[in-house]
C-alpha cells in the first residue's frame, strides 16, 4: 500500500466532502476485510459518495490516478470480494450512503433503487405496499442490493422464486472513464442494445460500478404453510428432497439442516429444535389459492413420510412459522459462535446429488478429525459445509484447507459448481479454470481487459 496525496486527498473531498472521506487508519481499518476467512489488506483511501455525480467522478479520478478500486456495501460476502488490492495506493468506494429507494411502481410492479439499500429494509418497505421482492439471502438484514447483485445472491425462496438475475430489469453503472453506462429498462421486455445488466450481475466489482438498480416485484402469494420433517437418517432426508422434486412439486423453500448444525443452533437459541435428529427439512408451500397449497402440503408430507421421516410437524400459525425460519437463519450466527474461526463453504450440485455430496462432506469430516455442519438450500442443491476450527491453530487449518479442496473436487466430480451464490472472489478464483477450462478463463480475462485496460477494477478478483 502507498500513500495518497494531500493533494489527491483533497480532490476527493471536493467531490464528496470532507467527512466523506476517511484516511486515519482506524477508518480504513474497518474496510480491510470481509466476511472471508482470508487475510485483510489495508485500503490506502476509502470515499463514500452520497449520489450518482458523485459517484461518477471518484471513480474518474481514481483510474485517471493508476488506482486500484474496491467497491464495498456492506462487506458480507464470503470470498473476499471486498478485499481491497494489496498492490498500489488502493480505493475502497463506499456505496451504503448511495441508499435511496427512488421509486415504487405499483402499477408495472418494479422499483428504481441505488446500490447501497439495504436488502431486508427495501423488501419490508415493498411489502407495505402488498407486493413481494423474494430474494432473500441470509445477509439479507445488512447486506445491500448493489451486492446482492454483484454476487447474484440467492436465498431461501430461491428455489420457486429463483434469485437476484431475476429480478433485475435494467441499471445504471459506472465505466472507468466516470461514464454513466444505462442499460435495460423498466418495461417487462426489452432488448436494445447488449444485455449489460446481465453482463454485471455476479461481476463483482470487476467490470463497473453500480449508480442504479432496476427491480421487479411481484405480488405476494395468498396462501402458505410451513412444517419442519423429522429424520433419524440423514439420507432419508435427501431422498425426500429429490421424492419432493420429482413429484413435481415446488416449495418456496426447502431447507435443510444436519445433526451437527441442529445440536449447535439448539444450543444457542433454544428454539426447541430435535437435536437428536440426524437432519430436519424446512418446508414452506405456497400459492394463490389456499386449497391449492393445502394440497400440495399434504404431498409433502406423505413423500416425507414415505421416506422414513419420524414426523413431519405443521406450523400452527404465523408466529410458530417465524420460528421455524428465525431457527434457520440462526444456522450460520450460531456455527459462527463454537469456535473462533468459521469457515462457510458453497458446493451446489445437482438436487439429485445431494445424498452423495452429504456423504461425502460427512466422510471429509471424519477424515480430517474436523467438525463441519452441513446446511442450506437443499432444495435447489445449494449446501453450505461449514467447518469450525480455529486459525490460530496452524496444524488444524491445514486441515482445514485440505479439506476445502475435497468439498470442492467432489462437487465438481458430481456435475456442481464451485458457488451457487457466495461468489468467486479471492477464495475461489484458484479453481476457476478446474470448472470451466482455460480458454474459458482467457476469455473472462480480455472481456476484463477491453472494459478495464488498466485493470483496477477488483483486481485479483473473479478470474486471476
């Protein structure tokens, strides 16, 4: 890291004011690092824009001056996106005070946001108006939408509703000249010129910078229910989900928890989970018509019955619904509590796989004496290993790396992906070339290069 400038200092604080910008290290202290088990790199400068004017002319004046760019919402992702370069005096632009919900059409249902709204704070506004923004990642409570969209975030409904792709209609970026590139629109069709939100979505950073974010909403469904399935035997549980798939029946989540995450949340939280269970599912239906969802629950419950579920627990009401799914998005906070260190993991494989990839994230589990619990999306294929340890102890985080390495060669070997939503980052960038081939990375590298000749924008980032 270099020093910047007094003179260059002051530049940026004409742009966006002197309390925009932050230079002490303490500041750039709390931009040095995500949520990734990775190692932090100082920023030499951190700015926070507060409009799209503004926005356009930090990153101007940043690429005119050789360096490297960072942007940053909330900082939760998990690959180490938000880490800034560790070459050259290095920019972190803040989005989260571009945060703005500029509008809500109820009538063509979208809404016209910036960057840095936070997730759950933009669907709680949407739903006053009845209508439904379903992505819904875990983050959901501080992360933003500029990086849900950078990462293609996912989430529970994820598996009926899909995820951020589907949702984004058009947008506003900024190239590395400060241009404000607009793409997309706010009709439900639209192909004039190049599809460039597409493009951006799960770009991390690389390509652009977000100034405005169009979105579609949807009405919400009128009817749901929600049950938690019991399992004394962890594959039973995964043949549930494939039987549940198969019969042509999709839940707006379908969750699942091994025994390890279970024990570790119960612990925490009290929430009255089986502990003795070697998995749960979470199941929640819904629809537009009550006895429509009535039946397709009762399905479910005899294909979760059929495969040997130990009982299959309806929710009484809104409040006993809640906290089935208050119990679900405690998985990752409470694993984070057992140990110093939490390593989260993002192998996705073919809904058909899942007995195989659980078994075989069991089997790692014992093979390098590590204490994993498996969660997450089972039904669109989406587990998370989570493997707690402790850094700190050098011995045991070989192990560790070791055993990241087996997750990820084994959902590779069962036709997955290295990340259904966590993103590529630093973390995964190494293996890049493994899932896909290297003309496929030289490819991304010179689409790099064409709208990034310097390549400042997240270096090191998404292809290396």
């Amino acid at each position: 890291m270099t020093k910047v400038s007094a003179a260059l200092v002051k530049e940026f604080q004409s742009i966006v004011s002197e309390q925009n910008v932050f230079v002490s290290e303490a500041e750039r202290m709390a931009y040095s690092y995500d949520a990734a088990v990775l190692e932090p790199v100082m920023p030499a400068i951190v700015v926070a824009p507060t409009d799209k004017e503004q926005l356009c002319k930090v990153v101007k004046l940043a690429y005119e001056n050789d360096m490297p760019i960072t942007v940053r919402g909330s900082g939760t992702n998990l690959s180490g996106c938000t880490i800034p370069s560790a070459e050259g005096n290095a920019i972190v632009i803040l989005t989260n005070r571009l945060n703005r919900i500029l509008e809500i059409n109820e009538q063509d249902l979208y809404a016209v946001v910036e960057p840095g709204v936070v997730t759950a704070q933009f669907a709680a506004t949407v739903a006053q108006k009845n209508l439904l923004y379903p992505p819904d990642p875990g983050s959901q409570a501080v992360s933003t939408l500029g990086g849900n969209v950078a990462c293609n975030a996912g989430g529970l409904r994820a598996l009926k509703y899909g995820v951020t792709k589907d949702y984004l209609m058009g947008m506003e970026f900024v190239d590395y000249n400060g241009n404000l590139i607009k793409s997309g629109s706010r009709t439900v069709k639209c192909v004039t010129g190049y599809n460039m939100p597409g493009m951006m979505v799960s770009s991390e950073g690389t390509l652009g910078v977000f100034a405005e974010l169009i979105v579609k909403l949807v009405p919400p469904p009128k009817a749901s229910k929600a049950m938690m399935a019991i399992f004394d035997d962890i594959n039973q549980a995964s043949e549930a989900v494939a039987g549940i798939i198969a019969a042509h029946i999709v839940p707006c989540t379908l969750e699942f928890l091994d025994q390890v995450t279970l024990e570790t949340v119960e612990a925490a939280t009290k929430a009255g989970l089986p502990v003795d269970a070697a998995a749960i599912l979470l199941i929640e239906v819904d629809g537009g018509h009550v006895q429509m969802v009535e039946d397709d629950a009762a399905e479910v419950v005899a294909i979760c019955q059929k495969c040997g579920a130990r009982s299959v627990d309806m929710a009484k009401d809104a409040a006993h619904k809640n906290k089935l799914w208050e119990a679900r998005r405690a998985a990752l906070p409470s694993l984070a509590r057992a140990k110093p260190t939490t390593v989260l993991e993002d192998a996705t494989v073919p809904r058909s796989q899942i007995p195989a990839m659980v078994a075989a994230v069991n089997d790692i589990a014992k093979k390098y004496a590590l204490r994993i619990g498996t969660f997450g999306h089972a039904g669109d294929g989406n587990l998370h290993p989570t493997i707690m340890c402790d850094r700190r102890d050098k011995e045991e985080f070989k192990r560790v790396e070791a055993a990241v390495d087996e997750i990820f060669d084994v959902a590779l070997k069962l036709q997955g992906t290295l990340s259904g939503e966590h993103g590529i980052g630093i973390a995964k960038a190494k293996w890049m070339e493994k899932e896909t081939n290297k003309a496929t990375v030289d490819f991304s590298k010179n689409l790099r290069r064409a709208l990034d000749p310097k390549y400042l924008f997240n270096a090191g980032k998404k292809v290396l």
